[in-house]
C-alpha cells in the first residue's frame, strides 16, 4: 500500500542509500559526459540539415528514455520513498539528483521546490528547479557552438529536468495520483539568463491543460 | 538574448572536476544508437561514431592533454581520468624499427558497451563504441600536431565491440612513421 507521507525512518533511508549508492556506483567526469551529450547532438543536428532544434529535442527524448530505463531498473529500491504528497518529491528528487550527480550536484542544480496550486498564478502545482550553473551549456559559445536560434520545444541544457520530470512522472503513476506532468524550461543560460530555471506542471490528468 | 557570443559559458573547470553516473551514458546509447543506425544505415553510422568521437576529443582537450605519448598510455590515462574501471592492455602486432607500429588494445571493461549480455546491437556491422576509436586517433594526432611524439600519424579502428556480440572491445591503432 501506498503511503501518504515519508516517515522520519523513510527519509533516513533514502538519506543512506543515496550515499552508499554514489560510493559503489561507476562514475564518470562530468565535463567527459557533457562533451558526449555535445558530440551527439551535433552529429543529430547534421542528420536533420541544420535543424538544432528538432537534434537537441530528439536527443532530449533518447536521454529521458535512458533515464527511464535507470529508474524501472531502480524501481524496486527507491519505490521505498514513493508517497502519495506532492511535497515528498523535493525529497525524493534531491535523492535522484544525488545519485546522478553525486554529493556536488547541488553546485549544477538548486534543491527543487514544490509550490502548491494555491500558491501560483496558474493555479496547477508546480515544482520549480533553478540551475545556477548548467553542465551541459558550460563551454558553448551561444550562436556559435549552438545555433540558439532554432531551438524549438526543448532547451539544450534541459536534458536533466526533463529526465526528471519523467522520474516525478513515474512516481505519479506509481502511487496512483492523477497527473499528467509537463515541463518548461523557463530561464536559461545559453539564452542569455544569469541561471537557468525550469517548472514542472502537475496537470490533472482527467482536466484540459489551460493554453 | 544574444545570438551569437564567442565567450564560453560558465566555468568548464568546475564541470570538468564533477562527476557523473555512467550509467546514464549506458542506458542513453541504445536509442542513440537505433536513430543513427535507423537513420544512416550501417556503414555510415560507424563513421558517425566516430565523428562523435572527434568532436568529444576536441572539447576534453580544452581541459586536459595526454601526458604520455604511448598509445596504451594514453589510452589508460584517459580511462582513469575519465571513467572507473579496468586498465586496457595493448598487444604489438607489427613494429617498425623498435617502435610499435600496429597495437591491437584490448578492453574488457568498455565505459560504453552493454554490460549484459542480450542488450547488444542487433545489427552486427557496427561496432558499438566506435566513437572510442574515433576519440582516441584524435587526441594521437594532437600529440603528432603538436609534435610530441616520434609517430608522425595515428589511425585508429574498433575491430571488435561487446555491445554488437563480441567477446571483448578491441581497437587496432597504426602508427605512421617519418616518410614510411
């Protein structure tokens, strides 16, 4: 059964696990990581003719499918911290965040913040993620390495929320909440913001989306 | 917004003294993988890869350069800068004069390639990490630019990858000579 909240003993738990997890896992340098997901990229943009937005939006869904596949590989462990409360997944999501990136992933991304329906203007919760400094476009030239303006839906350092964005997503369905989560890159770097910023909307999944 | 920009953004140090679960890169490359195969065919996939390679080359080398010239060197001095695991070992096929000329390198611990079995590529005329082979003749033929080494060219080709059935990785590097 699902429960409605994480207990003191479950937090302790994820607050454990995360490290011994990071200690036993093969890591990588990140600057080699971001390079790769650079590399890639170009070769997608050169695959669609200059189309910088359909590689970098193709590539974000290739990216969010690997991280499915890492969590329905993890789901048996980490569904320990499934709850029904929206508010728990700040928790669970600096648990992800930490096994990802390790115990400096809060140098790339802030802790992620729930804001409740009656809190925002749209009246949807929503969960707001800042990115002081982003992995990802560190080192581009903007318009040169990248041409910005051709992005379309996604951003190019938005591979990260979008990945969990779908983790949160996977929660959702799991414990039996009825949204449908949708992300959008608000701010970001390599379009001239002095951080990045992205909000998860929590759609109820039976209602229209407002435009 | 600014559309064009020649500074880079950000701290690249702080980026390059972060790390990363490697797993995301393992659970990434199938799909990758697919949509180049997909979209290219077999042939002209491997030589993305290895494109992809190069360009990765191109942006560690703003951080951090081989120290060692010797390919089986460098090629461990990457893996433990850059990855965990194993150390690669390097058989000399051919020498010219006493210098090796062809090194067949040897890795059983690919950063790239599935770990298990029955997740490899389907179609088995690409090899699944060739974008190593692709990286590592590019950072050779940066040491050979820059004049570091006695080899005056380096090529570099997977000849075996675990993630498209075989039993282990293996890259074969040839070294040019002066005018040989």
């Amino acid at each position: 059964m699902v429960q409605k909240k994480l207990n003191f003993f479950q937090k302790l738990l994820g607050k454990l696990g995360k490290h011994y997890y990071w200690s036993k896992s093969r890591k990588m340098n990140l600057w080699m990581l971001s390079s790769m997901a650079y590399g890639v990229t170009k070769k997608y943009e050169e695959i669609y003719e200059g189309d910088t937005g359909l590689a970098v939006d193709t590539f974000t869904n290739h990216f969010v499918n690997g991280a499915r596949a890492i969590m329905f590989e993890m789901q048996d462990r980490i569904k320990l911290l499934y709850s029904k409360s929206l508010k728990d997944l700040e928790f669970l999501a600096q648990t992800a965040l930490f096994v990802i990136l390790g115990p400096d992933w809060n140098k790339f991304l802030s802790e992620p913040t729930f804001i409740p329906a009656e809190k925002t203007a749209e009246g949807i919760p929503q969960f707001r993620i800042t990115i002081p400094a982003c992995a990802l476009c560190t080192g581009l030239r903007p318009g040169i390495d990248l041409d910005i303006t051709k992005l379309r839906k996604h951003t190019y350092g938005e591979l990260l929320a979008a990945a969990l964005a779908s983790l949160l997503q996977s929660v959702q369905d799991y414990v039996g909440n009825e949204y449908s989560l949708e992300i959008k890159e608000t701010k970001c770097i390599l379009l001239g913001d002095p951080q990045g910023e992205a909000i998860i909307y929590f759609y109820p999944k039976d209602k229209n989306k407002p435009k | 917004m600014f559309l064009q920009n020649s500074t880079r953004i950000g701290n690249i140090q702080d980026v390059y003294k972060a790390q990363g679960l490697l797993m995301v890169v393992k659970y990434s490359l199938p799909d990758v993988m697919g949509f180049i195969l997909k979209k290219r065919g077999p042939e002209q996939a491997e030589k993305d890869l290895r494109d992809i390679g190069k360009t990765i080359a191109e942006r560690i080398l703003m951080v951090w350069k081989p120290k060692s010239t010797n390919p089986v060197e460098v090629l461990n001095e990457i893996k433990k800068k850059f990855f965990s695991g194993k150390k690669v070992r390097g058989e000399v096929l051919e020498r010219f004069g006493k210098a090796p000329s062809k090194i067949l390198i040897h890795e059983k611990d690919c950063p790239v390639c599935p770990e298990e079995k029955g997740e490899e590529l389907e179609v088995s005329q690409v090899h699944y990490c060739s974008a190593i082979s692709g990286f590592t003749e590019a950072l050779l033929n940066y040491l050979v630019s820059t004049k570091q080494t006695l080899y005056t060219k380096a090529s570099c080709k997977t000849v075996a990858s675990v993630g498209s059935g075989d039993k282990d990785c293996q890259m074969l590097i040839e070294l040019k000579y002066g005018g040989e």
